[in-house]
C-alpha cells in the first residue's frame, strides 16, 4: 500500500490534486474517515397477496406520521412524506437489498426500458427467487450473529458453515421459526452445522447465551439484568438467570474430524449439579444454573431453574439438555409471543427502508417507546399469517410505498423521517461485490472471494506474484490458514469494513484505514489501468467510440446510473485537458469509486 502521506491513487508522474479536483467538480464526495470522526421447505406465500398488504401498511404508516404530527410540537418538517424515487434509484436499491451487489449496465438498461406499470413488483419477485439472495441475507445473519461473539475463533470456525446454512434456509424458504428453532436447539459439529454459531460464538457459556437469543430472537436486551435489576426494564435479575438456566447442559467439546482439530456442540445431560474443583483446582461447571452471590463472587450462588421470564413458564430442575432448549424455542416462536414476529419485522423493516419502529433494533421491550406501532403491529400479525416467511415479508416491504419514497438522512437533532427512505452505508460484503461490479471482475472469482487478488495479466503477473510471496511469507501457517477459512480478499475485506448490523447507522462511521485501503490499495489500482488485459476501461474503449460513452459506461458501472449533463461536460473538459484519454478516465473510475454515493445505499 501506498504511503499514508501520499493520499490518493500514486503514479510518479501525476499528483493527487487533479484528482481532488475532479472529485469538487463532480460534486462527489470522497468517502473518508476525514469528513467524519465522530426444518423442511414450506411453500411460498405467494399467494398471500403482498401488494395489498402493503398498501394498508402505507395507509396506516400515513395515519401514524399524521397522528405523530398532531402530537409534537416538533418541526412538522421532518413529518412531510417524499415523494416515490424515480426508476434509476430504486433499481439500484432493490438489487443492493436483495442479492447484496449493485446492477450491471444491461440489467439497467432493460430495466429502464421495461414500459409495465408493474416493472418493480415483478424486479422484486425475480430477485427473491435468485439464488444470491439467500446468500446475501446469510451474510447479514452471520453478521449480527458473531459481531458481538466472546470469542474469536467462531470467526474462523463457523465462518463458512454458518453462511452455508443460512443461504440453503432462506433460498429454500424456511420460515424464520424454524431457523430460530435450530439454533436454539443446534447441536453438532462447527464446521459442518452452521446453525450453532450463535452458541459457539458465545463458548456455550449460559449467561451469554442467553443474552444473545434474547437479543436476536426477541429484540429484548436483559443482559442489563445480569449482575442488578434492569435499570428502565422490569426484568429482574432473578429472571435473567431464570432464562440462563435453560443453557448450563450445553458444551463446547473438541474433536478430530478428517485429521483436522474441530469443535463439537454437545447437550450434557450427566455431571455435577453443584459447582466442583476437579485435581487441577478448575471449576467443572454444573448442569444445572447457579445464580452468583454479588456480596461473595466465589461462593457458588443460588441454584435456578429454567423459567421464561415473557411469560413465567416454568421447567423443573433435572430437565434434560434437549427437552430445555426445546421448549424455550417453542416458548419463543408461538405466534402468541408478539416480540418473535415484531423483533424480526422491527428489524427488516430498519435494513430496508432505514429507521425502525423500534431503536436500535435488538432493544424492544414493554418499556421501550415506538414509532408507528400500529403498522408495525399490523405487519407483525401477517407475518404471522404468513408462516414467518422471510421471502413473504421481504416483497411486502419492498412493495410498499415506503420502501420506495425518496431518501434523507436524519435531520440535525436526529430525529427519524418517516415519511422518507433513509441514506444506508453498506456492509463489507456489499461493498466488496460494489467493487467487482466497478472493476468488472467476474462473478465466479467473486462468488470464491478471491477476485481482487486473482486477476493478473502478464505483465503484473510477476509483480503480483512477488507482492503475493512477500504476503505469505510474513504470515505463519496459522495466519495463513486463517485467511483461506475467512474467504481470503473477501473475508480480509469484511474484516476491514464489516460492522456490526444491530447497530444504528449513525453509528457506524468510516474510518482512515478504510479510506486509505480504497485509495491507495494496489489491487484496486491495478485494476483501474487502461492497459490492463480484464479492465473495465480497456473493455469499454474497445467497444465505445465518443469520450461521453465512456464516462457514461464509467457511470453506470460505478454509481448505477447516467452522469448528469453538468457532470457530463465537467468530465469531457477534464478528458480534453489531460495527457491523454487512459489517464482521465483511470482518475474518473478511482473518483467515483472512492465518492460517497459509491459507499452508500440511497
């Protein structure tokens, strides 16, 4: 990488100052941390007509704004409704939310071109169905699943498992119940039951086990009540540990498979029922859930026995391992508990159309203020109805009104509009499959997450080759091993840019490293040279005659859309004055590339 003092894409020749330049002219925003430090298949619900469902959810959404409006004495600004985005925006949103990568030129162009009234419904149903849908959706569950593990090896572990079951679910349309339903009751091999993960990530400790399926599974955060009665919620701590006994049966135990050291997730039902020293002076942790005593942490504590703290169903003490988590799951899903259906809608509805009824969307709860909770309690009933159908539910947000309004970011104060779509950065995974579409990588490299260190042509091959020995050998085996198992560039990629997908998008703030590694990063930059065998400009100029097709292309390829007529003559005056035609159009592609508009979803 490029020296951090020389901030931009290095050529010995040529400074970043045209550059940045350029970037003013265009209006485009340099994204950097700089601008800102602060079971089995069910059927598909398809016929269970999302597109009136989701008309009498924008009915009752413009209902809430109004009585919302009638009630604060807020600005009545930040109430207006927008208006619907036009096609263009839209097309590269669906395809953002939907298969996790932005549209090509051609699907653009046929999309555009499409005269049915009904051309975004029918997008929709065609993205749902495509295979990279549920990959896409994997990504986001195995996100919230093990950013906030206790340990790091689940990264390595489970990294691939937990993908591959969350693609096969979705894409098959297993309800939302029956995924929850696995993971709380998984058991098996980490490398090949990916439905552990949220377990493991946890080292199958109660507490935090607990903790977790509470927080994915119900939006409810009791881990507040862990260590003292929750500070705004009326959970007690007795009920938290209560929820932490239905775990204690659980063990992480190694295990060799095919020669290679692997982990295994275990229900014991046979040990200790109070807390033993074993010869070595380690505690062998009980089957059964001890309460600590705060006044002596080194005492053993107060014996307790499962109860669901929602509802104060009670199991007796002996229950084995299976039974316990069986019938929390089922305690869980049941279409009576309104948290189930409403934490996962509360949540789809934050990804796509970007502010939730609730926030942040893991902190829901009796005590907890909503916007809007007669839609959400509406949508939460049919989906329900549905069957918990993830697909179902995806259309019918994506049918709405709401989902296809105009976007703004929150308002000075932070206020929510909820009358607008809202601006979303996106996830390292998108942002790494924005990028193969910019450079136009294939999508097989892209899909092996190897494609922006895998496409040389023979004259970078040995440079290449150098820089990829000099990696290795400053890696031992371990590390080496490490980075196949994440998904070598992607899986180093998503380290570098992933976040956190419970988190509220104000939160999630850029970074210089990030910044430096899109400017500088030389995979990025060799692939942006107009001599290169497989770049997207030498492509273009092969094949489009005028300077404006291939800035046009450059749009389309980069930002999912037509540059402006302002845009137009900026970039055609800067091709005029360059050196020659290759090097503006390299600097264009790196401009639009590192922009604002390139790194968010609007």
């Amino acid at each position: 990488m490029a020296s951090p003092t020389k901030i931009g894409r290095t050529r010995p020749h040529r400074a970043i100052g045209c550059l940045a330049a350029l970037v003013a002219l265009l209006g485009l925003e340099i994204q950097t941390a700089l601008a800102d430090t602060s079971p089995s298949p069910r059927p598909s619900s398809a016929n269970v007509t999302s597109r009136d469902i989701a008309a009498e959810v924008d009915r009752r959404l413009f209902a809430d704004i109004a009585a919302a409006r009638e009630a604060s004495t807020d600005d009545a600004a930040i109430f207006r409704v927008g208006e619907l985005t036009d096609d263009v925006t839209f097309l590269r949103r669906v395809y953002l939310d939907a298969l996790g990568r932005p549209p090509r030129p051609t699907e653009i162009r046929g999309f555009l071109n499409e005269p049915s009234p009904k051309k975004r419904i029918e997008l929709v149903e065609r993205l749902v169905e495509d295979p990279r849908f549920g990959a896409n959706w994997a990504n986001y569950w195995r996100d919230v699943i093990l950013a906030r593990r206790t340990d790091n090896r689940a990264l390595v572990l489970v990294n691939r498992s937990v993908q591959k079951y969350f693609t096969t679910a979705i894409n098959e349309n297993h309800g939302w119940d029956d995924i929850a339903r696995a993971v709380i009751t998984a058991t098996g091999n980490v490398r090949e039951h990916g439905e552990v993960a949220l377990i493991l990530a946890q080292q199958g400790k109660a507490a935090e086990t607990a903790s977790e399926v509470s927080r994915v599974f119900l939006g409810i955060q009791i881990s507040c009540a862990q260590c003292h009665d929750h500070p705004t919620d009326p959970w007690k701590r007795e009920q938290f540990h209560e929820l932490a006994a239905f775990f204690p049966r659980v063990r992480v135990r190694p295990e060799f498979v095919d020669g290679q050291r692997s982990f295994k997730l275990v229900g014991r039902d046979f040990g200790p029922r109070r807390p033993r020293v074993n010869k070595k002076g380690r505690k062998r942790p009980p089957i059964e859930h001890y309460m600590p005593a705060l006044e002596d942490p080194a005492a053993d504590g107060t014996r307790v026995g499962p109860r669901f703290f929602l509802t104060g169903s009670t199991l007796p003490l002996g229950t084995p391992d299976a039974e316990r988590r069986g019938q929390l799951a089922d305690w869980i899903i049941t279409p009576s508990n309104r948290w189930f259906a409403r934490a996962y809608v509360n949540r789809m509805w934050a990804e796509l159309v970007g502010w939730g009824f609730y926030e942040p969307v893991d902190d829901l709860g009796p005590g907890r203020d909503a916007d809007a909770l007669a839609t959400l309690d509406y949508l939460s009933a049919e989906f329900v109805s549905s069957g918990h159908d993830m697909k179902w539910l995806f259309r019918t947000i994506a049918s709405t009104e709401a989902y296809g309004r105009e976007s703004r970011s929150r308002d000075p104060a932070g206020r929510k509009q909820l009358g607008f779509n809202s601006v979303q950065p996106l996830r390292g995974d998108v942002l790494f499959d924005a990028l193969v579409v910019a450079l136009n990588l294939p999508d097989e490299l892209a899909a092996r997450g190897t494609g922006l260190a895998s496409l040389t042509d023979k004259k970078d091959a040995g440079e290449a080759a150098d820089e990829m020995e000099m990696m290795e050998t400053q890696m031992n085996e371990r590390q080496r091993r490490r980075r196949r198992l994440l998904g070598g560039p992607r899986g180093a990629f998503q380290l570098a840019f992933g976040y956190d997908p419970s988190l509220p998008r104000e939160d999630v703030k850029a970074s210089i490293p990030q910044a430096l590694a899109m400017m500088n990063a030389p995979q990025i930059n060799r692939q942006l040279r107009a001599h290169r065998r497989n770049s997207l400009l030498r492509e273009i100029t092969a094949t489009v005659a005028s300077e404006g097709e291939v800035i046009t292309e450059l749009y389309l390829r980069c930002l999912s859309r037509a540059p402006t007529v302002e845009e137009l003559d900026i970039c055609v005056d800067y091709v005029d004055k360059a050196a020659t035609p290759a090097e503006a159009f390299e600097d264009l592609q790196w401009s639009l590339i590192n922009s604002t508009e390139f790194r968010y979803r609007k």
